[in-house]
C-alpha cells in the first residue's frame, strides 16, 4: 500500500487549518490523495475534517473516526470492508 510522507509543516497550511478548523493531517491526506480514492482511520478526525474533505476532495473516500482509548473496533473494520466493497 502507498505510505503518505507528511510535508514540511507551512505557515501557509497552518493559516488555511486553522481557518477551517482541520487537523493538519486533512489537507496533506487530501492533497496526496489528489483525487484518487483514500480511506483514514484516526483517532484526530473532526467533523470539519470530514465536511472539509466531502467540499474539496473529489475522490470517493471513507474518514473513519475512532476513539483513542478503544483503538479500532469490528465497527470500524465493518465500515471499511462496506467502503472497499464500494470503492
């Protein structure tokens, strides 16, 4: 599978998350993704990561939350073999 390597971190990027309430992780994702389908299980997705994505990428893409004292759970392996089954 393709690794995303993070970008330098920019004041201009900075700007922009900040604006839009993202983790800086969002835009890098999407930005790497450049349109091709792409999944992200995170324990940092917020709901203006994901409203972000949904306006700006335009690529099919799953952004699966977890929650960081849980880890992954057969939900979020559930939601990801319905999103392979669709991509």
């Amino acid at each position: 599978m393709p690794v995303v390597h993070w970008p330098e971190p920019s004041a201009e990027n900075e700007l922009e998350d900040q604006w839009f309430n993202l983790h800086w992780k969002t835009g890098a994702l999407a930005t790497w993704a450049d349109g091709r389908p792409f999944a992200w299980v995170d324990d940092e997705i917020t709901d203006a990561g994901t409203d972000w994505v949904a306006t700006y990428h335009h690529g099919h893409t799953l952004l699966q939350p977890v929650n960081a004292s849980e880890g992954i759970t057969h939900h979020d392996l559930e939601a990801l073999k319905a999103w392979f089954r669709g991509a």
